[in-house]
C-alpha cells in the first residue's frame, strides 16, 4: 500500500523518499505481527479493548461514525440538536442510541432515526410493496 502524503514523490528529498519507502515496508511487517499477536492472544487483546474502551468512552463510537458513514461527532450532534433529540419520522424522544439513516446507494446521511423508524424504512427499501400490503392488512 502506497503511503499518503502531501509532498508529491517527485519532490520529496532522499532523505523522505526512504523514510517513506522503509515506513512502507515496516508497516507491512507490523501489521502481520500484529495479526499473528492478536491471533494467538485472543483473551488479552479483547481484554486490552475493553480497558481501551473503558478509558475512553465514546472514541468508539466516534470512529465507527466517521468509518462508516464519514460524519464527524460534530455533524452527529448537529442532527441531534436540529431534530430536537427525537426522531426524525416518529418525532418520538430517543430512549436509546438513535440509528443513522442513510442512502445505501450514495451513502448520503438523511437524518436520525429510532430503532423502530430504522426497521420499518428499511423493510420498505427492501421491499416496495410491503406498505402496500400493511395497509390492506389494517383496513
């Protein structure tokens, strides 16, 4: 994997073109030793997580938005005080963690959701004529 920075390679001195293709190399190398630790140290790794997680409470969950969705925590509380703490559909206040919703096919974020609101759109995504169906069942 070739490394990100800012200094186009044509215009690193020698000195940085090394540092770079030895970083490479040993980043490589560390990521193997660290599978293979982690691999024959399952206790103490998920124990090592945990402290981590106790220690830092929210990074977690900080880093997941940021992965999966590109949101900063900044955005996140920006919906969540747009929306008033409740949920976007339902209006209801958030009893528990609210769910991201998000466009599978752009990933783009539109609001945020209760766990309930989260299961009901996405059955409709997945299948178009299932309100259809519920609302022949109710009448």
């Amino acid at each position: 994997m070739p490394s990100k920075s800012r200094i186009p390679e044509d215009q690193r001195s020698p000195a940085l073109r090394a540092y770079y293709r030895d970083h490479d190399v040993n980043r490589e190398a560390n990521r193997i030793r660290t599978q293979l630790w982690r691999s024959r140290h399952p206790g103490r790794c998920a124990e090592l997580s945990r402290l981590f997680r106790q220690k830092n409470p929210g990074k977690q969950f900080e880093y997941d938005i940021r992965c999966r969705y590109n949101l900063s925590l900044e955005k996140y509380q920006e919906f969540l005080q747009k929306q008033d703490y409740r949920c976007a559909l339902c209006r209801e206040e958030f009893k528990r963690w609210p769910c991201i919703d998000h466009d599978h096919g752009t990933n783009e974020i539109r609001g945020l959701l209760c766990i309930t609101c989260n299961h009901a759109i996405a059955k409709i995504e997945r299948d178009p004529q299932w309100l259809e169906r519920v609302k022949e069942y109710l009448e």
